[in-house]
C-alpha cells in the first residue's frame, strides 16, 4: 500500500506527531521564571533533580538514574568483589570473550577472572572485525555523573574510541571518588586533568545506545551497545 495514499500510514503518521505537539516541551535555553531548587548548578537545569552534598547521595542519584536509563548498576566491595561480579555476568550470558585495556583498575579485575573467560587486550592493537565478535567491552571512565546517570569517557581513559562501541555489552569500571555532581562538575574535572592537551575523543554515555525515531518506539542497540553496566568499587 502506498503510505502516502490516503488509506496509508500518513495519516497515522501525522496522528502521531498532532498527539505529540499536545505537550509542550520545556525551553531549556529560556530562563526560568522560579529559582533553580538547591543543588543545581545553572538555573536551566530546575528540570533535573538536585544533587545531594554527600558522596552517599550522590551514588544514590547515580543509581536511581541508572534504572531509569537500563543502565545495570551494582557497587563491589573490591576489585576481586567485581571480578566476581562480572564472571557471573560472563556465565549468565554465556562470554567467550571480554575485551578490555590496560589500566589501574581493569588489570586489578581482570587478575581475579576466571580462565576460562578469553581475554583480548587491544593495547597492541586489534583487529575490527575481531572486536566486534567479542561478547563485551571493559574500560575505566573519566568520572560519573550522579544528576544524570552518565558515564564520561575519553580516548585515554577507555582504551581509545572503539572498545566502548563495538561490543553489545559495555562495562565499566569506577572509583567512588570518580562520582560528581552534574556535567558542569564534569567538565571542570576534565579541564582540570587535561588543560592544554584534551584527548581527541569525549563521550558521555547515558544509558545503553538506544532510538525512538520510528514512531517513538524505543529500540536498545541500535547504534552501539545494547547493555551497559557500571561497577563501583571504593
């Protein structure tokens, strides 16, 4: 049938987007005629939630706003603790093969691995065809963010630009002091860190790569990975 017929799906199509003009969207560039609530840092953030003082209930924002993007949120003990975490993810999902970069907290864990759970370094460098057979991906990040649930990644911190994309599971890899406040805190920190020489790639990831562009049916994977899980360790 031709959709732009008249019995086609134009007139569904334009159903949809009269139903979705209903509701007005909030004009995050316009300044607000309220106070922002305390906690925010701009006054055009008074639509995101406020962000507590304390280390604790800024991991608590972290982890509210992670279930709401499906992002899998779970604080270890240990590295060792998330070893064992992670191994259970591998059987559950039945890896071969775990991806991952050189690094302080990823080597911790990857000692702790079971043998029978293959793992490929890229440092060396790899093969694209190779990564993207791997059952998932395990990098470090630049920090967390707790008002939005977003982890902040960079070419250094996470084993360059591909490792983070490729594979259908991310997982990362976080100190609790790692956690800050907003994405202002987060670009502070990085300009504090990098100065003068920023690394060539930054993300923000929040939450598994998703779409709702047809018919505002939201599919998970469709551009990068289909799960993402964030471990905590002290």
């Amino acid at each position: 049938m031709n959709p732009l017929s008249p019995n086609g799906d134009r007139e569904a199509v334009l159903g949809r987007i009269s139903e979705a003009l209903r509701e007005e969207a909030p004009r995050h560039h316009e300044t607000p005629t309220k106070p922002a609530p305390s906690g925010l840092t701009a006054p055009f953030r008074e639509w995101l939630p406020p962000v507590g003082k304390t280390r604790k209930e800024q991991i608590a924002l972290f982890a509210k706003q992670s279930e709401g993007l499906k992002t899998e949120f779970h604080e270890c003990a240990s590295p060792e603790a998330a070893a064992k975490y992670l191994a259970d993810l591998a059987k559950k999902g039945h890896w071969k093969t775990l991806a991952l970069h050189k690094g302080a907290l990823t080597d911790a864990v990857a000692g702790w691995l079971p043998e029978t759970l293959t793992l490929l370094r890229i440092d060396d460098g790899y093969q694209k065809e190779v990564l993207e057979t791997c059952d998932a991906g395990f990098t470090e990040c630049e920090s967390l963010v707790a008002q939005t649930g977003s982890v902040c990644i960079t070419g250094r911190s996470s084993g360059g630009r591909a490792l983070s994309v490729l594979p259908p599971h991310h997982v990362v890899i976080a100190h609790k002091t790692q956690i800050v406040t907003d994405l202002a805190a987060a670009y502070e920190s990085l300009a504090e860190k990098y100065r003068d020489n920023y690394p060539s790639f930054i993300s923000f990831i929040t939450g598994p790569s998703r779409t709702g562009d047809i018919e505002r049916i939201l599919v998970l994977g469709a551009h990068g990975p289909k799960k993402l899980t964030v471990l905590l360790v002290p």
